[in-house]
C-alpha cells in the first residue's frame, strides 16, 4: 500500500512539473485573497474550530509530524479566546481588552499580564514576547492581506479544489524564506479553508499546516472571561513549561539540526 502511494506521488508530482500553465493567475490570486481578507476584517466576532500540524526532521532524515486541536474566537476590536490541545501541550489563550491569560492545563499552572490594545498588537505580542503561536493568527488581522503579503514575490490561482466538503479556490504563494498555500471557500463567505507554510531557510523545510472547521460568525458567550481551575496555580510567563506544540526533546533535536 505504501508503495502504491510513493507511486503515485511521484506521478503526480512528474504531472505537475510538465504543466507549466498550472496556475499562472497572479492576478485572480491576490483578488481572492484580499477578498477573504475583506471578510473577515468586516466581521465583528467570529470563531472556528481546527486542526494544526507541524511537521520537523529528526536528526535521522526522518519527517514526523506532530498534531493538535483546538478552536479560536475574537470581537474587534480587542478580546481573544484559542486553545490548543495535542499529544505535548494543552494550551489556552484569554485576553479580555485589560490582561492576558497563559493557561497550561497539562501542568495545572496559568499566567497572566496586563494588556491593553488590540487583536493586532496582542497576537504579535504573544508570538514574540511569549512564545505562543495561535493558529492562523495572520488571517484574523484587521490588515491581513498587507501582512500576508509582504514579501511576496509570485501568486498564483492554482484552481479549484475541495476542503472539507467545500469548494475551495487553491492559491499558493512565494517570499524568499517560505513558501505558502491557502484554500479559501467560494462563495459569499470567502473564508479560509486550510492553511500551508513551508519554510525554505530550515533543514529539511518543515511545513505548518492549520485546518479551519465549523466557522461561525459570532463567538461563545463569555469567550473572554477567565476563572481560574480549582487547584490551578500562578506561574510567571517566563516559567510557562509547554506551550509548543513540540515536546521538549523535539526542540533540541531541530535547533541542533538547523545548525548543521
């Protein structure tokens, strides 16, 4: 049977480099992605369920990859809510327009700081200060089209493809260190489907990937609000133990790799 796949891979992929045409649309490309990107920054609250991946290689050569899910939810301008729970961390995210909540339900331990500004300005802070990367942040920014594409250097409408069920447009980008797919819904609601960035500059060019399910134009009451787990205790940010979708071990091994 894995033979049989490996085949047809392979066939695919020999498909694929003796059609040149395939998708030379820069043009319908950044249309619908500034379509989405219209959408969703039109929406006063929304909220999905998905399922990430990243995938790494091990010292060995050997891809593996890890999993989870979780859902996300926000109100513009300035309130939160994601979590995240695969086989190394279960985490969550709150932040309520005043403060920030960290929570590592693995360990029983949360962490909170002050904070006041809006969804933009805490998805950087959280991705750069802490460390925590929420799932297809970038989409949910009220200016997510420039974000995504700065630096891009070639777009391209690959076609039409399906996601879950539903008929998606499949574009795919390129800058100089990654390069990235998106599957948006066609439609009236131009939302993001699936979600593909391959990095160039790392050994090995591990891969993030973020299915969307179940999206939903509002969020759950009382999304925002944070009480604390009985037993939970308060830890600083920087003492946080899981909060990477990869287990402790991983990390290493993909530093030392990179650096060979």
């Amino acid at each position: 049977m894995l033979q049989q796949h490996r085949r047809l891979v392979v066939a695919i992929a020999a498909a694929l480099f003796a059609t040149p045409a395939l998708g030379q649309q820069p043009d319908d490309a950044k249309t619908i992605l500034k379509a989405m990107s219209d959408y969703l920054a039109s929406q006063q609250s929304l909220s999905a369920d998905f399922d990430s991946g990243l995938g790494v290689i091990t010292t060995e050569g050997q891809k593996i990859e890890f999993t989870a899910s979780g859902t996300t939810a926000l109100t513009r301008p300035n309130k939160i809510h994601a979590s995240r729970r695969g086989g190394y961390s279960d985490v969550e995210v709150v932040f309520d327009g005043q403060q920030v909540t960290i929570v590592d339900r693995a360990h029983g331990t949360y962490a909170q700081v002050k904070a006041i500004g809006t969804v933009d300005q805490l998805f950087d802070q959280i991705r750069t200060k802490y460390g925590v990367e929420l799932p297809g942040a970038d989409l949910l920014m009220s200016n997510s089209y420039n974000e995504l594409m700065a630096d891009v250097v070639d777009a391209k409408h690959v076609g039409e493809e399906v996601v879950g069920g539903r008929d998606c447009e499949h574009l795919a980008f390129r800058n100089q260190d990654t390069d990235w797919q998106i599957w948006v819904r066609k439609g009236a609601q131009p939302l993001p489907c699936k979600l593909v960035i391959t990095s160039k500059q790392e050994k090995g060019m591990p891969e993030y990937s973020v299915t969307f399910r179940d999206w939903r134009m509002d969020a759950p009451a009382g999304a925002f609000a944070f009480t604390p787990p009985g037993g939970f205790k308060t830890v600083s940010v920087q003492d946080m133990k899981a909060v990477s979708d990869l287990p402790a071990p991983a990390q290493a091994a993909i530093k030392k790799g990179s650096s060979q």
